[in-house]
C-alpha cells in the first residue's frame, strides 16, 4: 500500500506542514503563516481544521496509509509531561509567575510560558491530521513518530542540499536541552559529531540585542537588527560590555554564570537602550550586536572545520538566516562551499521530519544530490489581477508573464524598488 509522509513543524511558532509522498519527493511545503497570513503563526497549529482535507485531496491518495511526523522528540515530550503533571503550566502557576517576573532579565517567565506552549503543540499534534483524514478519504490509517528537533532541521537542510557529502552545523534558540549541534553527512546518512546541551544559546543572545535596539523578538524583528547594523558605528565600550556575556574556553562557547549574568544585564540595560535616545545610538548597538554574533559564529566554525574533515558546509537552524554572516563565511574560514536551504528555521524542520519519516521506511534511499526548490507551497494566482485590469482603469498595470524576471532584474539595476 501506498505511503505518505507529513511533516508537521510544531514549536508555537513558525509552524509548517510538509507532504511527501511515496517516492520520497516532497509535493507540498508551506509555513502556516502563509495560509493565515499572520507573521510566524505564533501559537497556531501546523494542520489547520479547514487546511488539512484540502491539501490531502489535491496531493495524496485514497487508498493509502499515512506517517505524520513532528519536529520534537519522545525525550522532549516526557519531560514536558512531567512538568504538565506537576501543574507548572497550570493557570495559576503561570499567574504567579508573571507576578514575579524581574523584567530587566530575559526571564525564566518567558521560558514557563514558551515550554507551556510548546507542550500544548506537541500534544495535539496531529489531531487536525486525523479528522482531514476522515473527511477526506473516511479513513484514518496513520502512525505518528516524534523526532529530535535539531535532527529535523540537519535532515531538511542535508537531504535538501546540492552536497553528498559535507559537514553540517545547526544554530538555533533552543532545541532539545541545548542550541547547538554539529552532524556529518555522507551518502544520504546523517550522524551526530557532536551536542553542545548547555544553555549558551547563540538565538537568545541575538534576541536580546534585538530587544536592545528597541525592536520586538515576538514577531521576528531579529532581521531588522541585522538590516541596521551597517547605519551604525563600532561602540568600543559597548562591545566589551556585550563581551564579558560570554568567552570561549578550549573551543567550547561559554557564557556567564546566571547570577555575574543577572548583574551584567543590568549594568548594560543602564548604558544600552539606544532607541530611547536616537536612532544613530540603535545602530551603534546593532553595529556591535551583529559583530558580535558573527564573531562568535565564525570561532564556532573554524574550530568545526578542523573535526569535520570536509569542505562543504551546510547551515541549519534559525540562526541560519543571518545573510550578512553567511556571506563572510567562505572568505574567513577554510571551508570552499556553503549551501543554507530556503527556510532554515523552526518551518523547514517540517520537511526535515517527513524525510527522516520516509528514510526510516526507506533506507535504501539515496538523495540526488540537488538543491530542493523552494516553490512548494500554494500558487499565487493571478486571476484578481487580470479581473482588475480588465474592469479597472489601471494604465500603469503591466502583465509580463515571460518577462517578469528580466524586468525586474532591469528596475533593480536602476536603483529602483520592486515588491
């Protein structure tokens, strides 16, 4: 019997749902926030009620049976169950927590309330699945297997990649009791080199200095530090205050310990809320923000290049999107190639878990060893445009089906904007 695999990226934000389908090629893909049109889908659930019997009629088969596979694993799921149990996610428990929050800290509060959400998503992962599943075809032949979240989002961005062989590095804000993890990758086989399982978290730092600068973490404002950063200027002060936040010891990233940290967050909240005295001071701050994540990043990668014994080098995770690294990266560390997928973060692990799905089943499955085209979700239909044109006075409308990207690329030349 036929076989699909559905992937479900089910931390409380930026979920996705990915399909594959029998022969291992993925059909479908797309983040949720694309199909409710709400930036990173914060608390949604990846299998949308009304999304989900749509998507199975038009990709998948009748007389099949179903994998639906999510980005967190068994261990992760015990441990919140535990927690659950003991009532720490319970209203009150929540209640009293923000009652206490010391909110000159990135605090344990928003950590009870992060572990409280993501528990939830984990939970009812899949229930969606089950009833589109009824409604679609009247059946509900599926299994459901958890997978480690750093794994997801290696498998997604090694299985996707133009590499057979390569070193693989994921850099995230959390996942599965660490941040960091380092993997190779050779003939369609992923293993592990190392975990770094302490709480340094690089995608924590980052959004701290996001917070910073004045921008809001909660709705994926990371990008604007990132896009500012070259409007400012080198702080001296200010980066050796950033720096005391954390220091490299025989390779290893280490930050403060908790209470010197509680201390040093105060003193650079003092001296550092640039956005409350100008723009330039914003900046400055994102200036040496950036530069410190770069920094950190580019030591990780150096010292991984010597016990990884390739060349090639695939990025995974959300730190992954930081552009302006990863273009330093070739030109300042002894790897010769890079490739970092079209959604790096928490969204790809979707795809990342419904191929550790399929190569479960699978073990004879061998990548071709191509880059996975990033246009996999819902078209864009042009029918509103065209109805608009014909009915309305819009002289200035042009429709360049053969030529869009010409075009384009010709106004971008110019200096000119294209949305």
């Amino acid at each position: 019997m036929k076989r699909y695999y559905i992937g479900l990226g089910t931390t409380f934000h930026d979920s996705a749902l990915a399909i594959i389908g029998p022969d291992g090629e993925v059909l479908f893909a797309e983040a949720t926030e694309r199909y409710l049109q709400y930036k990173r889908a914060l608390n949604c659930e990846a299998d949308n009620f009304v999304r989900v019997p749509q998507l199975l009629r038009e990709y998948c088969d009748l007389d099949a049976e179903y994998v639906f596979a999510t980005t967190w694993s068994d261990n992760v799921i015990g441990v919140l169950d535990g927690l659950s149990e003991a009532g720490r996610f319970s209203f009150e428990k929540v209640r009293d927590a923000s009652d206490k929050v010391n909110r000159s800290l990135v605090k344990e509060y928003s950590e009870l309330v992060f572990l409280a959400y993501l528990h939830a998503a984990q939970r009812t992962a899949g229930i969606e699945l089950v009833h589109g599943l009824h409604e679609a075809f009247g059946h509900s032949r599926s299994v459901m297997r958890r997978y480690p979240h750093h794994l997801t989002h290696a498998a997604y961005s090694c299985l996707a990649s133009p590499f057979f062989e390569a070193a693989c590095m994921v850099i995230d804000g959390i996942g599965e009791f660490g941040s960091m993890a380092f993997y190779g990758y050779r003939g369609g086989k992923i293993e592990t080199i190392k975990r770094h399982k302490g709480p340094e978290s690089l995608g924590f730092l980052y959004g701290f200095i996001t917070e910073l600068c004045g921008f809001d973490l909660k709705i994926g404002e990371e990008w604007n530090v990132m896009g500012l950063a070259p409007y400012g200027h080198f702080d001296p002060d200010l980066y050796a205050l950033l720096s005391r936040l954390y220091r490299f010891e025989s390779g290893s990233l280490k930050f403060v310990a908790l209470k010197e940290a509680r201390q040093l967050v105060d003193e650079i909240h003092k001296v550092a809320l640039p956005w409350r005295v100008s723009p330039q001071k914003a900046a400055d701050m994102a200036c040496v923000g950036q530069g410190i994540f770069c920094e950190i990043m580019l030591t990780l990668l150096r010292e991984f290049e010597h016990e990884c014994g390739s060349r090639n080098l695939i990025l995974g995770g959300g730190c992954a999107l930081n552009s302006s690294l990863n273009g330093r990266i070739l030109s300042e560390t002894g790897f010769e190639n890079l490739y970092v997928p079209s959604a790096p973060a928490d969204d790809g692990a979707a795809i990342g878990a419904a191929l550790l799905a399929y190569c479960q089943d699978n073990p004879e499955f061998r990548p071709e060893g191509k880059s996975l085209t990033p246009y996999l979700g819902t078209p864009i239909s042009t029918d509103p445009i065209l109805r608009m044109m014909k009915f309305g006075d819009h002289g200035k409308v042009q429709h360049l089906p053969d030529s869009i990207c010409e075009r384009s690329a010709s106004l971008l030349a110019e200096g000119k904007l294209v949305g």
